[in-house]
C-alpha cells in the first residue's frame, strides 16, 4: 500500500469507485470537467480521455500494466492533460467516443483511450493497447509518442481530420433518426419475431452464438408477442433460454443473479461480474415465466422459475443494498487477481466440507470433475435433470433434493469467508428504477411484503436524495449525489415508480411518475425531429448532442419513456403523452425493421400500444385479495389504479365507487368500464 500510495492526483476527490481506483497512479489524472480542458488550451497539449468501469476486467489489466507504471505515466504527463471518465456516470461522454472509436476501427469496448484536441474534438482512439508491442498491436508508448510527434510535427493534418470526425459523428447523429418515421404495426412486429425465431439456438438457448448475453429485453418481447398472438414458439423460445441460462454456470448457483454474459454459446463459462440491471431485468423474465407456468397443471416449471426469481432477489437484497435504501452498481469480476476466483471449486474442497457420499452426488449434479472446465477448476452448472440424475446415480429424487439443499448451504457459508469481488458502490438512478420495478412486481407476484419494504424505501431514497430543485441526478456515493440525469434516469426512475404506484396504491409514487414524464418533455424533447435527447437543455454542451434508441445491455431512454408515457396515457386520460409516445416509436421503427435484435424495449412497447389495455380500477382499502387476483397471472397488457372512492387522481379511479362500502373493481378499456365487481370470481373471469 505504500508503495501504491506513492502518488495521489485529482481523482482522490472523486465518488466514483473507479475513479478512485486511479487516484493513486502515477498519472496526473483529471476528471471530466473544464479544468482539464483549460489546461490543455493553455500548455497547447492534446487531451487524452481514458474510459471505462471498475467491474471491466481489460480496464484493471491496463491500468496496472501502464497506468501504475511510471515511464508510461512519464510521457503522459509530459505530453499529454489526460482524464479519466467512469463511462457509467457520464454515458453522454462514453456515447460520443464510442461511436468515434467504433467508426474509425470497426471495432469498440472498454478501457477506452481517445486523444482529442484541448476543445474536445476526437482524432485517434482506440481500445485496450498492451505495455509492449504483440499480436500486431503497437504499445501504449508507442501510441503516445506517436501521438505526441503528430501534434508537434503534423498538426493542422490533426485538426483537419478532427474537423471532419466530428462533421461524420454530427452526421451520423442525424442519420441515425429517421425523420418523419414509419409506422408501428403487427406486421413490423412478425418481422421481428421471425428475425428472433431465425437466430434462436434451439440446442442451448438463447440468439446466436459466442460471445452470449442473456437477451432479458427480446426475452420480454416475445412474452408479449406470445400473449397478443397465441404464437407458442415465441414462449417456448423463452422458456427453453430462460431454463438454460439458469442451468448453466452464468448462473451463481450458490448465490443467486446472473453475470454478465458467456464467452461461449453453451452458458457455462461466464465473464464474472455482476450488473444490477442484467439482474433488474432478467428477475421480471423469471416472474413472468413463473406467473405463466403457475396456471398450467404441471407445477415443476412454476416451482424453478419461482426459485430463480427469489433467489435473483434475495442476492440483491443481501449483497447490493445500501443502508440508505439504494442498490449498488456492480460486483466485479476479479478477486485476489484472479478472474473468477470467488466462484469456482475443485472436487477436493467439495469433498472436505461435505464429506466423500455427498460429494459425490453434489459433484456429479453441478458437472464437478477432476480435470475441471474451467482453468482447471470447476464452474457449478447442471447438465442433467433431476430425474436423469437419480436414474444415473441410483438414487431417489429425495435423497438428492436433500443433498443440493444441504450442499448449496454449506458451500455458501464456505464460500462468504473468501475474499470476495469489488463492489461498486455508486447508485445509479437509471439502474435503480430497473429494479426498483422488480421489487415492486415481486411483491404482489410473490405476495412477499418484505419486498414492497424494499422498493418503497428505494424509492423514497430515489425521490429524496437523487433529485435537486426538481431536477434529477445521475449518481449517488456516501451521502452525495452529483451529475445531471440522462433521459434514461428520469425514464427508468418513472417506470419503477409507476409501477410501485401500481402494487402499493400510494398516489406520491403516480405524482411524482407523472412529474417526471412532463420533465422529460420539456427537457428532454426534439421539437424538430422528434424523440428525446440523451442529455437536457441545460446540459454540459458536447460535441455531439445524441438521440439514443438502441436498446443495448440497459433500455435506452427513448425506448422506457414510450413505455412510461403509454402507461400514463391509460392511468391520467391525457392522450397528449400518447402522442409522444408514438412519436417515439414511429421514430424508431425503420431501424426496428432493420435490426430488430437491437430494439427489445421498443418492440415490447410496440406490443402495449398494438394490444387492447386493460384499464383496472380498485376501489377501497381492503383491495389486497384482488390486487393479487389482478397479478396472478402474465397479464402484460393491463394498468391499475387503486385507491378510496374519494380520490381524485388519477383520472382512471375518477367518480369509481365501492359497492355497497365493498371493496369494488372495474376494468375498463379506454376509460369505458365494465360493471363493477365486489367479488374475486367475477374479477377472475372477466380478466
């Protein structure tokens, strides 16, 4: 630590996790900000832009390869004003780059280096890049000398080619909105369907193949496809991935949540870290397949997506939850140095804390073997059912439920006295609307208290820390928040707060969605073109001001605001936030067509605005029994509203009154409501 130490720069100033991990390099670092670029004006020096994040393992790799080291910090210094940006509290920053260094190399990812001129004008860039020359990669030395020589020798080629970067990335920005837009219609749906059904891998599961990432989004789309169409392969697609990736080792069998992706197609072998929104997202998939499998006669099905929703959950609860009510980011990769070291066993450590007969079950359930399959040591994943495991070992299904119950357990409590993997601390607000809507559902889908507790006191929490002067904020670390929001946080948070206002009945959380939908209309909004910009009005100016609708690992914001906007449409009864809405989507259907892969979140609100809503009203206090009646089963297309017969918002619980001081439901579709019902029966079979 000492030698660690040695150095201290600008960034021991920072809350940011990955920040902070650099504070102590040898590198004059400065963060994001227009002292670095007064700097740079004023020495006459190019500017150096380092992006990643603290769960990127190639981001840990360079830094100690080139960032710890003192003669590449040397000519950094010497050279350059360089700036280190964690890409998840400024994505507006990571957006532009990424589309540069992508454009110029065909390729992008993180750590992130681009060289810009002192006015923030990109004119190289690059990726990872290694201490000394291999595999046909110059070095980072190299790179900057060459670098440095071209801005002494070759300058003016420099700034014409950064004149025209940016004329291409302003370009590009335009090209990528289709103006006027196309329509959203069933037929573009089927198409994306069929595009689905043509990439599906019907062995393992899951859309093409090596790298794999679990698809939650598309996932999520073809459940809505399959509720308004009937189409059975689209759920059978779902359920098969949803059951493999469960099986498979991107799956932390012992704790619960999924990693970030597999580098392989089979799911086994995963990149280790730990994303709250994959988590966010894919625990909704689990409910839903949960409430889907829970009608049919068979209870097998109902009873393992159950399972993994919970457990999803439960390692939220118990390892990404502050104190103050917010989740943290990620966990990392690494632990020790080492990638994956937290996670993996060897048949040797199993047998010492179960014993020789329980492990030889337990090795052979979760594919533990000698010889290993992964770097020599074991990832727990399941290759064979339960029933084949029994036949196989001779065994009764009790006798092995009673030994991966008693073998997970044990293996768990081993396991917690291992040093485990960092753990970004920062709450994003974007992130913890995700899963703020995950507790929120689980609550009532689960009919488990506990976990409204959880999204109530997040979204409090949200409300209460993460907002300034009515403005939302990025990020949240030890009792400061900072940044201004992106339309993704000011969407994301809406969407969790809608639905907690759905679950809970507590009007702040609808008033406050709605606050936020009007915000995002009148800060957020092309007046020109149409759709929302990433950034506010009164945002830092950049280079670029981007309008992002790709639905990459989190929903883009235009994506979540369509969605949130519909939904207020059915709850308020203003049909201007379905104008919007639609304005969205139209906005994005050429690329949908295109690229359907890319667009999850868009084609599951194209599925809400293409079906017949259901328009739920619940009248009185005692509304529980019908609430979870409401929830019981996948109804994707429906909206609630609840509350006593004297409120007066939102508009759909209106002049809605109990019968007979019961509590009471209507279900309505565009605000023309069916008779009102005192009992769960008749709620059941008019829904």
């Amino acid at each position: 630590m000492t030698d660690k130490n040695k150095h201290t720069n600008r960034l021991i100033d920072e809350t940011s996790p990955y920040l902070l991990q650099h504070a102590h390099n040898p590198v004059d670092w400065f963060p994001w900000g227009e002292e670095a670029f007064e700097r740079a004006k004023a020495e006459d020096k190019p500017v150096l832009v380092s992006i990643g994040y603290s769960a990127c393992h190639w981001c840990h790799v360079m830094e100690h390869e080139s960032f710890e080291d003192e003669r590449s910090a040397a000519i950094m210094n010497e050279h350059f004003i360089s700036i280190k940006v964690d890409m998840e509290e400024r994505p507006d920053v990571d957006q532009i780059y990424m589309t540069f260094v992508q454009m110029t190399t065909g390729r992008g990812g993180w750590p992130m280096n681009v060289f810009l001129t002192p006015d923030k004008r990109p004119f190289y860039g690059g990726t990872y890049f290694p201490p000394q020359p291999r595999y046909g990669m110059p070095s980072w030395p190299q790179i900057l000398t060459s670098i440095a020589d071209a801005w002494k020798e070759k300058r003016e080629e420099l700034l014409d080619s950064a004149d025209n970067i940016v004329s291409e990335l302003r370009r590009i920005a335009s090209a990528e909105i289709s103006r006027g837009g196309s329509s959203v219609s069933e037929t573009l749906s089927d198409k994306a369907f069929h595009s689905f059904v043509r990439s599906f891998d019907a062995k393992n599961g899951g859309f093409g193949g090596a790298p794999k990432f679990p698809a939650a989004m598309a996932m999520d789309f073809l459940l809505r496809y399959w509720k308004r169409t009937g189409n059975i392969n689209a759920l059978d697609m779902v359920r098969f991935t949803a059951r493999k990736m469960a099986e498979g080792g991107i799956y932390d069998q012992l704790g619960g949540g999924f990693h970030r992706y597999s580098v392989d197609a089979v799911w086994l072998v995963p990149h280790f870290e730990k994303m709250l929104y994959d988590n966010a997202q894919l625990a909704r998939i689990y409910l839903h397949l949960y409430q889907i499998t829970s009608a049919e006669s068979g209870t097998q099905d109902a009873v393992f997506f159950k399972r993994v929703a919970v457990e999803v959950l439960e390692y939220i609860r118990r390892e990404m939850l502050d104190t103050s009510g917010g989740f943290y980011s990620t966990q990392d990769a690494d632990s020790e140095g080492e990638e994956g070291k937290f996670f993996v066993w060897t048949p040797y450590e199993i047998e010492e804390i179960l014993g020789a007969d329980d492990a030889a079950i337990f090795n052979f359930y979760y594919d533990v073997s000698d010889d290993g399959n992964f770097e020599g040591k074991n990832i727990l994943n399941i290759k064979l059912s339960e029933a084949e495991t029994c036949d196989a070992l001779k065994i009764t299904p009790e006798r092995l439920a009673e030994v991966i119950e008693r073998g997970k357990s044990l293996l768990f409590e081993e396991r917690e006295k291992r040093v485990k993997p960092f753990r970004d601390e920062k709450v994003l607000t974007a992130w913890n609307g995700l899963m703020l809507a995950a507790f929120a559902e689980a609550s009532v889908v689960l009919n488990e208290p506990a976990y409204l507790d959880v999204a109530k006191r997040n979204a409090d929490f949200l409300i209460n820390e993460l907002q300034a002067e009515g403005k939302v904020l990025r990020t949240w670390k030890d009792g400061t928040a900072k940044l201004n929001g992106y339309v993704e946080d000011y969407a994301n948070l809406a969407d969790g707060l809608m639905e907690l206002y759905q679950v809970s009945g507590d009007v702040r959380y609808y008033d406050e969605a709605a606050r936020l939908a009007d915000a995002m209309i009148t800060e957020f909004w092309d007046a020109d073109d149409g759709g929302f910009f990433f950034t506010s009005n009164d945002h830092e100016e950049l280079i670029v001001r981007n309008k992002d609708l790709y639905d990459n690992a989190t929903p883009s914001g235009n994506s979540v605001a369509a969605d949130v906007l519909l939904k207020l449409t059915k709850l308020s009864g203003d049909e201007r936030y379905e104008r919007f809405a639609v304005a969205v989507l139209r906005l994005a259907a050429a690329q949908v067509e295109r690229h359907p892969q890319g667009f999850g979140r868009a084609l599951s609100a194209m599925e809400f605005l293409l079906s017949p809503v259901k328009e739920i009203a619940l009248i009185g206090d005692a509304n529980n029994e019908m609430l979870k009646e409401v929830f019981a089963e996948y109804r994707p297309f429906k909206i609630v509203a609840s509350g006593d017969a004297a409120s007066d918002r939102p508009e759909l619980l209106k002049s809605r009154e109990a019968l007979d001081a019961k509590p009471t439901a209507y279900v309505c579709e565009s605000f023309v409501c069916q008779r009102p019902m005192t009992t769960i029966e008749e709620l059941s079979t008019l829904l």
